[in-house]
C-alpha cells in the first residue's frame, strides 16, 4: 500500500516539475538542456536565462527590477537570494505599495543586472544583490551577502562578501578561463572526465591544461 502511494507521490512530483519548468520556459526565460530549477524556487520576470546543466535549488528566489542571467553549469544551494532591486530610500515612504496608492512615483531602484558566471557555486542562504557580476567558477560561501562582483575562480565569504581566497593559482585560473569548458558540446564533456578528476591544485594542473587545450588545437587542425 504504502510502496503505491510513494510512487505514485514520486510520479505526481516529477509531473508537477516538468509543469513547473515549461511554465518558466512559457513566461520567457532561456532554460538550457540539462538545467533544472526545482519546484518551489521563484524566478521573477527579469530572469532572463538559465544556462544548460544548471541547478536552482528549492526555496531560491531569484527576482528584481534587472535583468538576471545564470550560466552554465552552476549550484545554487537551498535558499540562495539574487535580488537586482532595492528601494528609493531617499524618499519619506519605504513601502512600494503606499507609494503606489498615493503617488510618489516609482520606489524600486537598481545598481544594474546580475550575472553568475559558468560553474558557480552559491551556497545555502547566500545574498547576491544587484550590480554584481558573479565570474566564472566563483565560490559564494554559504550565508554571504555579495555586494560587489567577484572575481573569477574566487571564493567569497561573509557580511558583506569579502574575497577568502583564490581557488587556483593565477597560471591555472588564466589555462581554466582559455578552456571555458562550459562551452564544449556535450559529447566533448563525456569524454573528458580526466579533466574533472584531476586536483588542480597538483603542480602540474597548469601543464596538464594546457594539454588539453593542445589536444583540442590539433584536432581542429586534423578537422
Ligand atoms: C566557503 C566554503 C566552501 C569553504 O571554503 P574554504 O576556502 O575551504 O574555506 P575555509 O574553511 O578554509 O575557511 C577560510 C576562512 O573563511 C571562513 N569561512 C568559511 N566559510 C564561511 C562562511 N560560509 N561564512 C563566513 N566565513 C566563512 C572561515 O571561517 C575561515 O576564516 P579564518 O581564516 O578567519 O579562520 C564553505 O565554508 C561554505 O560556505 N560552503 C557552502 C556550504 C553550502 O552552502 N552547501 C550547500 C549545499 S551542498
């Protein structure tokens, strides 16, 4: 009895999902193969793309007056927040809807859109506010409350955000940014797996890199 009600909880969910996910797809926002954003999430109208093989946890809210774009490959852990507005707060209102009801104009302002890069990690309940360029392979520490961009392979931490450290040395990063494996096809990616089983903090991570990218030259030029 119980097995039947499990799977058919387990089928109700899965359906109630793929509703979901066309429905973000129906009010315009560019969801890549692969990608998910589970149900429970809430992406505003000002999403615009989530790229291929991401994954939007539950209970993230993604929302505000500007544009948001999320690329490929990302983690965006339970309870994360991008917010790209805030409000007028040099009026003598505060609240969008008195402001609404009585006139004063409009209260929402914004330092500009919010781009996650490729291959980002945000971790449980971080804060991600407008204006902020989230560079690939960025780390935003759990709970962190991001309020200017970060750098590329840099992981973030605290209130607000400061840089903890680099994830790799300079030389690896420049060799990981060349290779922007996010972009590579699909077949490309599966055949790969050395890449993402290496430790690239061995001190050979440069060079094996810059294999890979001589790899790929010499394939092109056979092609
Ligand atoms: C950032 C993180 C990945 C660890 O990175 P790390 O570079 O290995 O960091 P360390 O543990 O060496 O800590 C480095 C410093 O950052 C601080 N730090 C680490 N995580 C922090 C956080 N979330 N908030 C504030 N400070 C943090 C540490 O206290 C330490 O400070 P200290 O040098 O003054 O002692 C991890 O702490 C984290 O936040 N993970 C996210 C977990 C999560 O949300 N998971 C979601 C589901 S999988």
């Amino acid at each position: 009895m119980w097995r039947i009600l499990e799977r058919l909880e387990w089928e109700l969910r899965r359906r109630l999902q793929c509703l979901y996910m066309a429905r973000l797809r129906h009010h315009g926002i560019e969801i890549g193969p692969g990608a998910s954003v589970v149900r429970g999430a809430a992406l505003g109208p000002t999403v615009e793309s989530v790229g291929a093989g991401t994954r939007i946890h539950s209970n993230c809210v993604l929302k505000g007056r500007s544009r948001i774009t999320v690329g490929k490959y990302c983690d965006i852990a339970e309870g994360a927040h991008v917010v790209s507005s805030n409000h007028e707060i040099n009026r003598a209102n505060l609240s969008v809807d008195f402001q609404r009801r009585y006139g004063g104009g409009e209260l929402l302002e914004t330092r500009g859109p919010v781009r996650i890069g490729n291959g980002v990690w945000i971790g449980d309940n971080a804060v991600v506010l407008s204006g902020v360029e989230v560079g690939d392979g960025a780390v935003v520490s759990a709970g962190a409350i991001v309020t200017r961009s970060v750098e590329p392979f840099t992981i973030v931490a605290g209130v607000p955000a400061k840089a903890v450290r680099k994830r790799f040395d300079d030389e690896v990063i420049e060799e990981l940014l060349a290779l922007a494996w996010w972009d590579w096809p699909e077949g490309r990616l599966r055949a790969s797996g050395a890449l993402f089983e290496k430790d690239l903090t061995d001190a050979d991570a440069a060079e094996f890199l810059r294999g890979f990218r001589r790899d790929r030259a010499s394939a092109a030029g056979a092609g």
